[in-house]
C-alpha cells in the first residue's frame, strides 16, 4: 500500500515550472530515493509535502488523508517528519538541549500540570532524549556545544530529533551532503538500522549513488521537475535514459 501518494503536482516559480507533473507512490515501510540533477525540483518537491510550499496543481495524499492546505506542523503532526538539505539544529544549544526540544513538543498536551506530574514528566523527557542520543551513538557527546560537532554528527542529531517525534514517513534532503566518507558510511548504517527496527518508511533525496544503491527500494529519477523513470536500483543502474540525463554517459 502507498503511504504517500504525489498526483499530478506542478509547482511554478515566475516564468519557471520547477516541477511540471509529477505523480509519485512511496510505498509503506519502504525506502525510496528521488535522485536527479541540481534544480530538477527535489528540494521544492519535498517543500510540497511538508507544507512549506503549496503546489499550483494536483494533490497529495498521506495515508489517505490531504496534506494540502495544512500547516507545516500540521502535517507534522500527521507523522511526517524532515530533514531539511541545510541543518537546522540550535548551535547555542548542548546536543541533549536540542534532543530535549522534539521530546517535549511530541508532548502536544496541555501544560495544566501538577508540579509533580510535570517532575515525572520532565524526567520522561530526559530520559527518551537520553535514550535517543544512545541510539545515535550521541551519548558521549551530550554535554557538547552543538555548533562544533561535525558534520556528520550534526546530522545524526537532526536524525534523531526527527525519529524523536515517532514519524511513519522520514523525509530526507541529501543527509550525507558535504560529509567525509566515513560519515556518510556510518549514516548509511544509521538509515539501515532504523528501517530495521522502526516501522517506517524513508523518502531520501540523495545524489551520492552510493548512499542511493546501499538503501533504496525503488528510485525515482526527476529531471526538469518530471518523473523521467521509476523503478529498482538494479534496473536504474543499467537504465539507458538515466546514464544519459543524470549519470552523464
Ligand atoms: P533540486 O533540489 O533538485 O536541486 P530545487 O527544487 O531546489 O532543485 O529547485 C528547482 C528549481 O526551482 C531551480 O531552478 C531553483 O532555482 C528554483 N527554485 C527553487 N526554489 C525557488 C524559490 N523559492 N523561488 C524561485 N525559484 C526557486
Ligand atoms: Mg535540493
């Protein structure tokens, strides 16, 4: 069963049609990547999925319910959760300081608490945070200011701040950017083990095909804001049209 269904989604900038008709299917408890070349509309057409933009035409649907015309934290809360292509963790903050955040804000209750209830629930909070960063492998490093970690660490935290807030679909907007080889090998290792353990599915935007063939299920290649191919990795790989528009052979 589609968990995410993208129909007919046209998104237009100015004189520019950055996504022109794209219909999608991301398969429950699946992982697939959209690759493509820079400015083929990945980015704007996650930025339609999470609310951030509106799209001119079609629809989108989320375990069978619309997600257009909802607030971003809307559909937040309908359980998709993103990492953006630039991170956005609170640099002034310690790593646990911003693993603290998604775990009070998945407490979306009220705050009309007794001072003893809220002294469990603070201890709730610090105990999922904790549990979290060990999940990450963060632990060692919950103490540090977060704006000097690497950049593959600052990654996993952004991970687990997503994962924090128990999402079924995880977007992903190119994690392993700008990462060191073996960053971007312990984030594929990171990615593999969640879908293991997690009931979840995982929408990765992705250009490093290593990071792409390690994780993929099916593969979706946009080029100009159009769906050019979707199929498996095995038959991406040896796709004629695919080496020509984006392996550049
Ligand atoms: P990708 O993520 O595949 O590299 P983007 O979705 O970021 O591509 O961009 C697709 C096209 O839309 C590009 O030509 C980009 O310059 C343009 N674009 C993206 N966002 C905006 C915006 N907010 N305003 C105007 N043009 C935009
Ligand atoms: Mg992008």
């Amino acid at each position: 069963m589609a968990i995410l269904e993208v129909k007919n989604v046209g998104k237009r900038f100015g004189g520019l049609q950055a996504l022109g008709d794209v219909n999608l299917n991301v398969e429950e408890n699946s992982c697939h990547a959209i690759i493509g070349p820079n400015g083929a509309g990945k980015s704007t057409l996650l930025n339609c999925l999470v609310g951030k933009l509106i799209p001119d035409t079609g629809s989108v649907m989320f375990d069978g319910q619309s997600v257009l015309g909802r607030k971003p934290y809307e559909i937040n809360q309908m359980g998709i959760s993103r990492v953006f292509q630039t991170p956005e963790i609170f640099g002034d903050l310690t790593v646990m300081e911003n693993m603290m955040i998604p775990c009070f804000a998945k407490r979306d209750g009220s705050f009309r608490m007794h001072a003893l209830e809220s002294i469990a629930h603070e201890k709730d909070i610090v105990g999922k945070a904790e549990h979290m960063l060990e999940e990450m492998k963060l632990i060692d490093k919950r103490d540090m200011h977060s704006a000097s970690m690497s950049r593959g660490d600052k990654r996993r935290l952004e991970i687990a701040m997503c994962l924090a807030q128990d999402p079924r679909l995880l977007l992903l907007d190119e994690p392993t950017a700008g990462m060191a080889r073996a960053d971007t090998n312990n984030t594929i290792d990171l990615l593999k083990q969640i879908k293991e353990e997690r009931d979840i599915t995982i929408a990765i935007i992705e250009h490093d095909m290593h990071v792409v063939f390690s994780l993929a299920e099916r593969i979706t290649v946009l080029a100009q804001g159009t769906p050019l191919v979707e199929d498996t990795p095995d038959n991406i790989k040896g796709h004629p049209k695919v080496r020509e528009a984006y392996l550049g052979e």
